[in-house]
C-alpha cells in the first residue's frame, strides 16, 4: 500500500483500515506458530503498512 493512497483516506477509515491490518497480523502469526504461513513476506508488508498508516494518522491529527 503506498502511502499517497493513504493520505486520500479520512481519519476514520485510516483507523479502521489499521485494525484490519492489525488482525491480518495477529492471523499471521498464528498460522507462522503453527507451521501453516505459506507467504512469510506479508507478515513484513503488513507491519510495514500499519507504520505508514500511524504515522500518517499522527500526521493529520497534529498538522
């Protein structure tokens, strides 16, 4: 996800699109626990995303 797209999203959806993110995590890391990750990549891009979109919420909330 880049994050020009990221600036185009309201704080809301920001927020939302975080706690998606943060349970895509959560999942991938249980499936990395129990031997069943096929794409160990994404866990990388997902926190990755979950950065940007922190630091473009902290971004828009302060500026």
């Amino acid at each position: 996800m880049k994050a020009r797209d990221l600036r185009n999203l309201t704080l809301e959806e920001l927020k939302n699109k975080e706690e998606d993110l943060s349970q895509e995590l959560f999942n991938l890391r249980l499936q990395a626990s129990t031997g069943q990750l096929q794409n160990s990549g994404r866990m990388r891009e997902v926190r990755k995303d979950i950065a940007r979109i922190k630091t473009i919420y902290k971004e828009e909330k302060h500026g």
